[in-house]
C-alpha cells in the first residue's frame, strides 16, 4: 500500500485493522492486502470486480473490514461485494471509501453491496466517506446498497460523510421480511459547490417488520442537497423516516420523504425539518466566551455526532 492509502485508512477507520479479523483492502481498482478468518472467508467474484464475504452461521462478535481508497485523479473505481450471512450470526462490517485527487481528472469510486441476511441474522455496517487533495477534477464517490432480510434479521447502518467529496449519489434498497428491523442512521455535511443526494426505498414485505431511517445533514457555501426516502408497507409494520438539516451561507436542502401504506396495519410516519442555527443558540454560546464562528462550530458538531 503506497502513503496516501495509509492516510486515507486512517481517516475512514472507526476502528484499526487488528489483524487478527478478516479484511480485504481494495487501492486504485485492485487488493492490496486479503485476510479470511475460520468463520468468514472472502473470495473473488466471478464474472465482476470485487469480492464475496461469507459468514458461517452463528458467527458471534467478529468484524470484517472492507475499505476501499483511489489514491490519484483518472481513476474510476466499480466494484461489486455480496455479504452472504448465515443464520444467528452476529458480525460488524466496517466499509468506508477514501477517495484523494492532486489532478484535474475525475478520482471516482462506486461500490456496490449486497447483504443477504438469513433467519435472525445481525449486522452493524459502519461506513465512512471522505476525499482529500487540491486536485480540481471531481471527487465522487457513490455507494449502492441492496439489503434483503430474511425473518427475525436486523441490519444497523451507520453512515458518515463530512468532507472533501464533490459529488454523491448514495442509493438504498431494502426488503424486510418477517419481524426484520433496518435502522441507518446517516449524517452528511457539504460545503463549497458540493452536492449529495440520498435516496431510500424500503419494503416491508412480513408481520412485525420495522424499519427507521434518520438523515441528519448540513449544506455550506454553495453546496445542494437532496433527501428522497419511500417506505412501503405491505404488511402489518411500523415505519419511520427523519430528515433534518441545516443551512449555512447559501446552502440548499430539497427534502422529499414519502409513504406508502398497502395494508390497513402498516403504521408509517415521515418528519422533515429544515433551516439554520437558532439564534438563541448562537447567543447562549457566544456568553460563554466563544466567537460567532466558534459557537457555529460546536452547534454543527453535537448536531451531527
């Protein structure tokens, strides 16, 4: 692995690589270094740039790292993953993207996940975004993940993306099975002439399936947003979708969550919200002896942690 991918490892990394877990480093297009464990192998796939992950049933408290870097500008990263988890087990995924451009060429990379969770199945999936460089080509990177959940399975997303990226395109699809629960939690910030969009589409397909989906953004200088979600419920269910953001300078958010019940008990629910920092927050701030760029920081922070 060259310089730029160890800096850009330890920015999308909640947590280091142990080298004890399984792992599969991917650097401009290719693997940089492959671990599998005795209860989670990784292979190549057929047929396709990336890779297979498969957990053994009853899998309890292991993680495997997937993250993935571009390193320069011209490269333009595809790479398809399928996670296979067996029934009853319960792993972390921790993901994450680095994209680092010093030229005048678009620096891109597109991963495409797919989770198969089978009977009470569980899954934390941290995912980290971030682009670094003063390259003037674009820095895109635009993630797609489909999600099937099998009865009693449940997937926790947790996904971050606060700086550098110029252009996001982050697309989730999900079918819910039988008492299976999806919650994703995202958080965005975009600053300059950045744009991000979101879009969500749940399905809820058995008894007692649940999902919350909860968008917290904030648009800076010039920078646009967009939130789409639909939740459909064609069983009895509960649904939840959030968005809330907050604008800075000339920042923009379009807000467009949606709701479709197909059985008399699906209970849905959509909240969006919308504006800049309070003012009063600002002042209770600023009395305690923090300047008006200071007290803006702080707000912004604790409002995305």
């Amino acid at each position: 692995m060259n310089q730029i991918t160890d800096e850009l490892l330890r920015l999308i990394s909640a947590n280091p690589i142990d080298g004890k877990s399984a792992f599969n480093i991917r650097e401009d297009s290719q693997c940089a270094g492959r671990q599998s464990t005795e209860n989670i192998s990784i292979e190549n796939k057929e047929g396709a740039p990336g890779i297979v992950i498969r957990v053994k049933p009853g899998t309890k408290g292991e993680t495997v790292y997937i993250p993935a870097c571009v390193t320069h500008a011209g490269v333009d990263d595809l790479v398809y993953n399928d996670f296979y988890i067996g029934e009853g087990a319960d792993v972390t995924v921790q993901a994450g993207c680095g994209v680092h451009s010093e030229g005048e060429e678009q620096a891109r990379h597109n991963g495409i996940h797919r989770f198969f969770l089978e009977k009470n199945a569980k899954v934390l999936y941290l995912e980290k975004h971030i682009a670094t460089g003063n390259g003037t080509g674009e820095k895109r990177i635009d993630p797609v993940t489909d999600i099937e959940l099998a009865e009693g399975a449940s997937l926790e997303m947790d996904t971050v993306q606060l700086g550098g990226v110029t252009s996001t395109t982050r697309k989730t699809r999900a079918v819910l099975q039988k008492d299976a629960r999806l919650v994703v939690r995202e958080r965005i910030m975009t600053d300059g002439d950045e744009y991000a969009r979101t879009d969500f589409v749940v399905r809820m397909e058995g008894e007692g399936g649940a999902c919350d989906l909860v968008s917290r953004s904030v648009a800076r200088g010039n920078s646009r947003q967009e939130f789409y979600s639909t939740i459909k419920g064609n069983a009895p269910c509960t649904g939840h979708s959030e968005c809330d953001a907050i604008l800075a300078e000339n920042g923009k958010v379009l807000a467009q969550p949606g709701l479709e019940a197909n059985h008399v008990d699906a209970q849905l629910i959509h909240e969006a919200a919308i504006g800049k920092i309070a003012g009063e927050q600002l002042l209770k701030l600023r009395t305690l002896g923090l300047t008006s760029e200071e007290a803006e920081e702080k707000i912004i922070q604790g409002f995305l942690k």
